[in-house]
C-alpha cells in the first residue's frame, strides 16, 4: 500500500520548520512495510507542479495532510493558513481519488470544523503514529491489523474523527528525516528539530498545548535522545531545537540528558523553550557545557498579579532567578510576552515592561491580545465576559484584549519599541529582521535569530543612545 505524506507548511518566520510530526508518522508506516513517500510544498515557488507530479507518479492509496498551523496567533497583524491547504486538498481530489487523512497539531486545535472546511475524509485528534496504522488497516483490510476498530461513530462527516492513543515515546521509531531532505531545511537556517518528551501538566489559562499532547508528561530515554542526535550530527546538522512544550521539566530528566549529551561529547549547540519555575543553577551549568545556545523563557507578563490570572506556575522571583542563572553563564536568552490577558491594565503592562527591561534578556518576542481556543479556559472567560458571539466559529481567529487596555496598549508598545531594538512585536509588524527570515540565514546567522538582538546602548547618566 502507498501512503503519500504532504506537508503543506510554507511559513519560514521566524524559521522554516522541518515537519517532524510527518516524519515520525512515515518511520511507523515503513516500519510496517509500508510504502511511503513524502512531498514538501514550503520551498518550491511552483508547489502545484511538485504536488501533482508526486500524485501521478506516486498513485497513493491514501494521502496524508499535516495541519501544523491554522494561523500565526498573531495580532493584529493575523495570518490564516487554511485558506491555501483549501487550495492543496483540491489540487489531491483533482489528480487522485485516494481517501485523504487529515492530522497535526492544527488540525486537533479544531478538528471537527477544519475537517468541514477542507472537505477532507478522515481526521486523527493528536499523536499519529498508532492511530493511521489503525485508520490504514480499517481502510484496506487484511493481515496482521485486520478488523482494527476505526470509526467510532461519534464525529461528523460519519464519525471519521478519531483521537490518537498517547504513545509511548520509548517505543516509537526515530522520525525518518530522509522523505523530507532534512538537509536542506538546515542550508535553510531551520534547526534540527528533536522531542525528548510529551505532554505538559500545567494550566496556563489560553495554552492549547496540553490539548495537543495531554497533561501527563512521558519522557524518552536519554539513550534513544543521543541516539537521534548522533545521527542528525553525522548529516551535518548541529544546531538542535528541543521542541519539548518546557525543556526543562522534569529538571532531573532534564540535567539528566545534558550530562549525557556532555558525556558523549556531542559537538552540537541547542535551543529550548523553557520554564523560569525549574531554573536551578547547576542545571544551568549542565546546560551550557551541554551545548546551550540559547534559551527562549515562555513568561507571559511580569507582573506578579498578572502570573496568578494567567495561571502561570511561576512566581516573579523564579523569573529574575532564571535571569540571573542565564546571565551568569553568558546563555542567550529571550522573554516571550503575551500582553492583555484577563486583568490587564495600563498599570500591570507598565510592570511588565519595567521587570523585564531591568533583567536585561538578549531579546523579548511580545505578543499583544490572546488568541481563542475553545476548551481553555481562557474561551470561557471569554463567554462569560460577552466577548464571543452566541455562534463563534472558531477558525477565524478571535484575540482577546483585556478591555483596560484595549485602546491604548498598541501605542504605548509602539512608543515604547523605539528605545528597545531587541523587542520583536510581530503582531505589531515591529520586528527586527523585517522580510526575509531566509536571507538572514542564508547571510551565515546561525540559530534562533534573535539571538542576534542588541540593546540600545546607555549612554553616562541612564539615558540610552
Ligand atoms: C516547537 C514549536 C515551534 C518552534 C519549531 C522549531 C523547530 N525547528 O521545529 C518555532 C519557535 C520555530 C515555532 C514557530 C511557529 N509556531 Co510553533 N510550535 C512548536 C510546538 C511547541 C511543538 C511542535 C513540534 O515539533 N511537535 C512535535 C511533533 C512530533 O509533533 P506534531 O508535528 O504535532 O506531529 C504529531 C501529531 O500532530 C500528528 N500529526 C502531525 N501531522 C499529521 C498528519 C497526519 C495525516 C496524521 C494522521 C497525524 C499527524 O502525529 C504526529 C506524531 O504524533 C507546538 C505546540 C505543540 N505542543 O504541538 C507549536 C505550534 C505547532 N506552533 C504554532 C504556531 C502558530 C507557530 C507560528 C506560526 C508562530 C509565529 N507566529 O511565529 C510559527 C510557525 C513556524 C513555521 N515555519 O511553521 C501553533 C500551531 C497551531 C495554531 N494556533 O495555528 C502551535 C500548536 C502552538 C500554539 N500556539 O498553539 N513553533
Ligand atoms: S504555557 Fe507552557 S507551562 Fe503553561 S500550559 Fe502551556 S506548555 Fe504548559
């Protein structure tokens, strides 16, 4: 049976991304003996030609289609997705009559009405790896999955949505990179995207991440880790980007891995989001002999009432601990922002910008309003606030704004950008490497790119230059 996996991502701010989620899916497939191709659409300026050729030549009996992302979450400045894989499901039913199966983590943000939408046959909620076999075997019967239950019945377009089981992540294949030239997303400045866990226990009231990948967090063995790893450096890709929604939790699994990568002598550099909560210094030590290049801090806001509301886990002290662990050792290191969350005024957000600026991060990604997910509690506030319509459809992206500072926080921000090169507001379009993330990269800039962020000078006597 041929299995034709499409990536449809053609985003490369603020870096292109090598679909990892397809890759593990087709290292499943094969291992079945399966006979799986892949066909990227984020490089090539004619991406119809490509999709077409590979659905004549390749004649799938089924096509997979990975939805990463629905939109940008940003805003103002929003960007939609769906509109275009609209156009790549059409190009799939002009040229095949092969069931199409949707999945990623887009998808499972809101898999009943983007199935809808794309008009496509059969969409998996979450991790894939076990559930396309089970769709597979149930869509062409025959040994050894014969009869594997599929269709539950209990979503639209006759039941064809199912969640995928919660792997276990020390059982799974390492991702087969070759079907997607991982190669080539590295001379792209894409960095060589590793997982070495799923799943977060946290409740941060917008975060759709632990519907993504469920709230309890399953670790892979650090030997599996460097195995894949050591591979990716044989191909020449030494940067890594630990995709892990908080890097450092647990901190033992996390040091744990570190010490390995030191022990091994793995000559890479890496990236990772991290938590301010599970700073420790000698975790920060073991992180930097490890190769840390760069730490990017999901913060929210700094102000200390502000992390109660948006349930964040951390308190304001951890986060000037994190500073400091960071600092000490020279480890690069980025505040992202969320401004105007439920409880937001003029007052919190001026907190916020003082905190952050007197920790002297590298650089500060800020995002202004929240985009709306159902089934946070985040879309609830919003119901009880009247801020949805009685009929929301969630695919065109709602932001929410606490409404203290609805009219005045774009200009304080705008105001404020001018004294702070090293902040990004990308829904602002106030972003320090305007246009051609790919240039930069190609330019020789290496790794995350606000890394390469400078403050503005001080100038004798406070003022900056
Ligand atoms: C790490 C990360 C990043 C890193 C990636 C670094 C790198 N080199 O890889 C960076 C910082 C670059 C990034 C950027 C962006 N990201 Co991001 N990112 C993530 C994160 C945390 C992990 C993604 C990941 O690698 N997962 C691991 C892989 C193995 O999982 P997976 O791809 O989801 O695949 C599994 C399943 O989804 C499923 N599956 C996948 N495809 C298919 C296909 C089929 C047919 C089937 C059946 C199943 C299936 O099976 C796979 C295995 O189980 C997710 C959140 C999350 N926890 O998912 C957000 C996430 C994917 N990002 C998101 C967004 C929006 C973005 C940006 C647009 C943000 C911005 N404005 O810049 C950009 C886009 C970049 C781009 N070029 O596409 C959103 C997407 C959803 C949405 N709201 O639209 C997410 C979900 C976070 C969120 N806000 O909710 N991101
Ligand atoms: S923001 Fe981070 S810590 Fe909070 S729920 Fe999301 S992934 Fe977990």
């Amino acid at each position: 049976m041929r299995v034709l996996l499409v990536s449809p991502n053609r985003e490369v701010s603020p870096d292109a991304v090598f679909p990892l989620g397809l890759a593990a899916l087709a290292a499943v497939l094969e291992s079945r003996g399966l006979t799986v191709k892949g066909t990227d659409l984020c490089f090539h300026p004619d991406w119809r030609a490509v999709l077409e050729q590979d659905l004549d030549s390749f004649r799938p009996d089924c096509i997979g289609l990975s939805i990463r992302n629905l939109d940008n979450v940003s805003y103002p400045r929003s960007i939609e997705y769906l509109p275009f894989i609209k156009e790549v499901v059409q190009v799939c039913r002009g040229r095949s009559s092969a069931p199409i199966v949707l999945g990623g983590a887009g998808f499972t943000l809101l898999p009943d009405r983007v199935l809808q939408y794309l008009a496509a046959d059969y969409g998996i909620i979450g991790e894939g790896e076990q559930a396309l076999v089970d769709l597979l075997a149930r869509l062409f019967p025959g040994p050894p999955e014969k009869g594997a239950p599929f269709l539950n019945g209990s979503g639209p377009a006759g039941g064809a949505l199912q969640r995928g089981a919660a792997v276990d992540v020390n059982r799974q294949p390492w991702p087969d990179r070759k079907l997607f030239d991982a190669v080539f997303y590295r001379k792209q400045g894409a960095l060589a995207n590793v997982q070495t866990k799923r799943g977060c226990p946290f409740t941060c009231i917008y975060c759709t991440y632990p519907l993504i990948e469920g709230r309890a967090v399953r670790v892979r063995q650090p030997a599996g880790v460097i195995g894949e790893i050591k591979k990716l450096v044989d191909q020449g890709l030494d940067y890594i980007f630990f995709v892990d929604n908080n890097f450092n939790f647990p901190v033992e699994q996390a040091g744990e891995l570190c010490r390995e990568i030191i022990r091994e002598r793995l000559p890479i550099r890496w990236t990772a989001y991290v938590n301010p909560g599970f700073m420790t210094d000698s975790l920060g030590e073991v992180m930097k002999a490890s190769g840390c290049g760069a730490l990017e801090f999901g913060l929210d806001t700094a102000s200390a009432a502000q992390l109660l509301r948006m349930g964040k886990n951390f308190s304001l002290d951890q986060i000037r601990e994190a500073a400091r662990i960071c600092r000490e050792r020279e480890i690069p290191f980025c505040f992202s922002l969320l401004l105007g969350g439920p409880g937001e005024t003029a007052a919190t957000v001026e907190e916020t910008l003082a905190e952050v600026e007197a920790l002297r991060p590298t650089a500060v990604i800020c995002m202004t309003g929240i985009r709306i997910f159902p089934g946070t509690r985040l879309a609830q506030i919003s119901w009880e606030e009247g801020l949805l319509p009685d009929k929301w459809d969630p695919l065109g992206p709602v932001f929410y704004v606490a409404q203290a500072v609805r009219d005045s926080l774009e200009d304080r921000l705008r105001a404020f950008s001018e004294n702070h090169p090293n902040w990004v507001f990308p829904g602002l379009g106030i972003d320090r490497f305007p246009g051609d993330t790919l240039k930069m990269h190609q330019l020789g800039f290496t790794g995350p790119l606000w890394t390469y962020l400078r403050p503005k000078k001080r100038k004798r006597g406070g003022a900056t230059a």
